[in-house]
C-alpha cells in the first residue's frame, strides 16, 4: 500500500505538484476511454484503489468527472460505477492576433465553442494590440464568470515564432515586431483588467492551431500531426508523441522557407526558391495579376476570375511538392490544411496539391498519408489558443519546459 | 511520508516496473549531473528520502553507483556524500548488418568501444545473415560473461525502416530484403546460442547512429538532433524531446525522399528528383564515371581524381540544400553527418554542403546550426546498436511503445 513511486521527470519535489500529476494521469486516461471504473483506473494507472478513490472524488466534487449509472447485468457482486469526463463547470479563451484581426473565443474543455468575437486591430503597436486583446478577452470572462463558471486558462496565437527559453515573440513580419516581450505585455495587461490569476499562454498561430486538431479531436488523437497553416506566411504545427514540436528556438516547423526552387522566386526570408514564395498569399496574389495583394484576391475568386483560379492551381502545385516532403520526412499519422489560402482558394487550391501528393505516392508505389481540412476552418487558431490552455494543464511538464521565463 | 504518487504515462499496475522506473529516474539524474547526494535526489526526483536511500543502496549493491568520498570543508555537521554511475560490471552489445558486412562491438555504458569485430557478410538471406550475425555477437558475448562482467542487451542496426507496430522490417532494398520479421529470427538464433536471456533490440541503422549520439555524448544532449546518414541510400536518425522518431509506421526521417529538383532524376524509389538520386553513393558513382559503383570511388579518391571529386563536390551542394531544408523543418540543435559517403568524399563532400548551408544562413540573416561529423566514424552504427539498448533501459516507456510486438 506505501509504494513509493514518482513522475518520469523528475522536476520538482513538490508534493502538489505530484498529487496534480496523478489527478492529470487519470483524467487523460478517462478521456481515451469513457467509462472506466475506479478499479480500471488504479489498474492502468499503478495507483493503489484507495488514492484512486481520494483522487477521483476530489474530481467529482470540484466537477471534472461525473458518475455514470450503472448498468444491472444480471451478475452477482456490486457493479463498478463507470466514470467519464464532465467539466461543464469550466471554460477554456482562446484568441489570435492578426496583422488586420483578433479573434477570440470561449470554449468547453470537449471543444465546444461557446461563444465567438471577433474586430478589427486598431492598433499593430505591442501595447495597443495586447490592450484590445485583454479587453476583449476581459468580455467574454466577465460572462463566463457571471454565469458561475471557471475559466481554466487563456492561450493567445502570435503571427511569428515565440523563442521557447525565453518567452519572447522573435520576429512578425507580416505584423512588423521583432523581439517583443509579450508575456510580460499580456500579463501587465491583464493585471489592470483584474485577470492576473487566470493562467496565460501564448505561441505561435501554427503552432495552437495544430494543439486545436490533437487535443479536441477524437481519441485516439492522430500523432504525428503536421499542421500547414497557408496564409501570408506558410507555416506548420506539428504534434509529436502527444507534444507541441517548437525546435530547439522555437523555430521548427518554418516549412514555408524549406527550398522547393532551386536559384528560384526571391523570398521575403532572403534566400532564393523558398516554399512561401510560390505557395504564400502575396506570391498568389502577384501571380494573380493583383500586384501581389492579397486582399484582392477575395473579389477575385467570387467572381471565379481565370487568372486567380490559375494562380491557386499552380500554389497547390507546388503545396503538393511540400506535401510529398512532409510526408517523407515526418511520416505523419495526419496532415491538415488551414489558413487563408485554403479559405480563398478552396478546391482550386486543395485539389492540385492533392492531386500532386496522390502522384508522388503511386510512383512509389506507397499510399499517401491522409489530408484532411482544418476542423474549425477560420477560427483554427483561436480555438487552438483554447485547446493550448486544456493542453498546459494536460502536459504539466511539457508546458514548463516550453515556457519557463 | 505516504505519498501516493504514479507515472505520468500509465501502462501498466506492475510494481516492479513502478519501482523500476524510480531506479531509472534517479540514475538519469546522476547522469546529467555527477556527485549528487542522497537528498539532491530527493529533492529533484519527488520521491521521499527513505525511498531514495534503498534505491540507491539497491543500485550500489547491483553496480550501477557508487559512492565518492567526501570533500571535508570544515563546515559542522555530516557531509552528503556524493553518488556517481558506475557500470563497469556492465556491458552492452550492438552490431550493424550492412548489405555486404557485418559489424559487432561492445561497449561499456558510456560509450568506451570495448571490442569490435568485423566481417563480410557470407550469406544475404534473412536466414543465413541473422545466423552470422547470432554467431559474431556470441563470440564477444562469451568474452564478456567468462569476464565476469553483464551484458544488458543487444542493438542491431538494418538497412531499412522497421515498422514500429508489427516489428517487421519492411523494406531495405539494398539488401533486397522485404517484409521480413528481423525480431523473430534473432531471437531464434539467440535461443540455439544459448542467448535468449540477453534483450534483443533492432531498428533502422540511421536511427540508431542518432541515439549513439545522443546516449554517450556530453550532458545535456544536444535536442533536437538529426543524424543524416549518406551511403548508398541516404536516410536521417531524428532525437526530439530524448526521444527516437520514427513516424507514424517507422518510415519517419527518410528525407533522401523528398523533392530537391522538381522533375528531376529518377531516383530507385520511383520518384523524380529525390535528394538520394543527387547525394546517394550511386549517384556519385555515377557522375564520377564510376559507372554508378559506388565500390569504385574508393579507388578513384585515393588517387584524387577530377572526375570523382567533382561529383563529391556536385553531391555536397545537394546535401547542402538539403541541410538547409532539415535546419528550417526541424530548427536542430545540432546536425551530425555520417556514413560511407562522408568517409569517402572527406572535405570534397563536406565543405560544399557546408558552404550552401552557410550562404542560405546569410541570405536570411540567422546563424546556421551546427553541423558535425559523426562521434564514432565507421562504427556509427555497431555503438549506436548499443547505445539503443541502454536507451531501451533508460526509456522504458519509449522502448514499449516503440516496439510492442
């Protein structure tokens, strides 16, 4: 009954740590599988019965589970009451900033989304963007509390890659930072609005998006998952044994500057032949004929002009060569598409780049990999923020090491 | 003092593994940092003092630790005393079946080559190489024993991806072998050479260079890292997280297959334009005149001649692009090339991959990863086999999922 036994990583000796640990370990064993009992728990777990019952109590009551009924078979002895997953008592906030747009969202820890906001970027300064961020964060929490509820957490997607050891937002384009602190930013921010106990996080957009598929998907969730995020920029999320893959800086998964062009397009990266510039919205654009503006290209495809149908054609052309590269190099269970692009561009897009992965697969003789769409299309990151903050709290030890500032 | 605590990733009730992995996550601290005491393992582990000291006493007493004396500094009160991996009673074996060698070492738990033997390959069946292979490892196996020191287990390197849910080695077609059930057949010869209670691992050799990299290199190792492995076939061995990847079916890391000229050469996988069709060995044999022999070009760089070198030099621009693709996908701590062609084209080979490299790093303005040649030249893949099984101890939880047959 004293079994002395503790965590694979070991980080900390503190106790409550281990105790949430435990607490995590059965909850993502009843999400895998509804219905488990409390002696199936302590089973798959190697917990001992009667810490499976202290634990799975404290869940109850603080309603992360719920009992179910117990289903009368007939046989004799008292039935184990299976348990499952309740949490409706909790809501997760998400949010994505844009170059032109913010988004946010609440969700249910199932994924749900609850309810959707969503205006323009009045200011691409820092300290304007994360002002209207919280503010209109601050909104939806405000009804999630007035409505008795509990917000676990708040996850932000950034247009640009977040350094994993230090917490800063390294470069944005598309939005002009460059070594921006934007946690501190965030949580000064939510300090003022009178949210500095609610957990925040924030990553880059590929990266909360690919989170989104994985953790509210269906179970068993696809792994590995490479997620293309197609806009302006041409990135990827990518999800490996059940963990976010940010590289040793946090640039992995820069897919868009991968050479698909030798001596090719200049890219805006600098170098020469990059993925972006044949699969990005500004080379679509410019090939097009819409001088390289992508806000043109809306009209453009409502109108089902020839000259932007055939620009999305020859992008997935070459999103197919991505495609077949991705799949070689990471094997993955699933690959999703989301983005702009996609949006935009739909079949004229997806299709060819399809079409031209299917090609690659039968000259080897090896079925390609499944490409499906993004689950929640325009709201993929925000949503993904959600999914992030579920997925911080999921991955104890996973969330630390990628972010401890 | 009754914590209840459990593995974060739970599989299984068995106490023993429980405990097991306790004896692991201690041995793993003392690993990333010599001369901790009983109470820094305390402290960093989570478990309690009393269960640290039995463990270690348990370790002491089976040869995995050992005590150093004590520093006096003149400070009241009893000294810590400092703890330190021993292993010398240890010993692990790994080998690597090439289509026309077979190599077999042993090496002490941190990587020290003990022994090492070599040999060409009298028979290619499935049948006759695992004999031989049985046969080579035995003879350094009895050594070992008759020296009253243990072998913890044994890795073999393929010549081909290894399906990580069925065991089945799928593919290697330079040795012309396909769906064969590599794990079967050793085990087989092991029992008839009185070995069956020695584990036995297999995997794909480039996946195994990694782990050699990653399991006897310097503390902290280096995450993420890509080993690229340039031989006739050219393959990569990805650590993520300490971690071996290999995808979702073990086909993971086969960047060889991906596109570097878009309709380009043929390549033997039935695609156009794969990097193996510019970097493989063939290839190079082939633009050096060789007739596409690559058992020529040994000849042909001793005696330095133009042509051979010049398609060394053409090869290494190749692998130079392909170097910037694997720094941008995976943003690598660090990029270790190996294999015969690194052997045999020398700087001709590496010079130019490294100077591509570097001028797309200067296009971007990012300093490029590091990339360095392989610790254990020629033996990359014998040591690797026995860096995996210490990786199999070290892991467990990996190895299970990896391999559950």
């Amino acid at each position: 009954m004293n079994s002395p036994t503790a965590a694979t990583l070991p980080i900390t000796g503190d106790q409550r740590l281990v105790k949430n640990i435990n607490r995590i370990a059965l909850l993502r064993l009843l999400r895998e599988e509804e219905g488990l009992s409390r002696a199936d728990l302590s089973d798959r777990s190697g917990l001992t019965r009667s810490t499976v019952s202290l634990l799975v109590k404290e869940l109850i009551d603080e309603g992360w589970l719920r009992e179910n009924e117990v289903i009368v078979t007939g046989q004799l002895g008292r039935r184990p009451t299976p348990l499952q997953l309740d949490g409706r008592r909790f809501v997760l906030v998400g949010a994505e900033l844009t170059p032109d747009t913010i988004r946010v969202v609440t969700t249910s820890i199932q994924g749900e989304v609850l309810e959707a906001n969503e205006a323009a970027l009045r200011q691409v300064d820092p300290e304007g963007a994360c002002h209207q961020l919280v503010e209109m964060i601050s909104v939806l929490v405000r009804r999630v509390v007035d409505g008795g509820r509990e917000v676990l957490g708040i996850g932000v997607g950034l247009p640009g890659a977040v350094d994993s050891q230090t917490g800063v937002l390294q470069f944005a384009p598309n939005i002009g930072w460059r070594n921006v602190p934007v946690g501190e930013r965030l949580r000064a921010e939510l300090e003022s609005a009178d949210l500095s106990s609610v957990p925040v996080h924030y990553q880059n957009e590929a990266d909360l998006a690919a989170i989104g598929e994985t953790e509210f998907g269906p179970r068993p969730a696809d792994d590995p998952l490479v997620y293309i995020s197609c806009g302006v920029g041409l990135g990827s999320g990518i999800v490996l044994g059940d963990t976010m893959f940010t590289g040793a800086t946090g640039a992995g998964g820069e897919i868009g500057h991968t050479i698909l062009h030798l001596q090719g397009r200049a890219c805006s990266c600098g170098r020469r032949g990059c993925a972006e510039a044949y699969v990005g919205l500004r080379a679509i654009a410019a090939d097009a004929g819409l001088d390289g503006k992508p806000e043109a290209l809306k009209a453009a495809m409502a109108e089902r002009k020839d000259q932007a149908r055939a620009a999305f054609d020859a992008a997935g052309r070459n999103l197919g060569v991505l495609l077949q590269n991705i799949w070689t190099t990471f094997d993955p269970k699933s690959i999703v598409l989301g983005g702009e692009a996609v949006a935009l561009g739909g079949a004229d897009f997806v299709d060819p780049a399809l079409q031209v992965l299917a090609s690659y697969g039968e000259a080897a003789g090896v079925p390609a990999p499944t490409v499906r769409l993004a689950r929640y299309t325009e709201q993929a990151v925000a949503v993904g923020g959600a999914a992030y903050a579920l997925y911080a709290l999921m991955h104890p030890y996973q969330a630390l090491l990628q972010q401890q500032r």
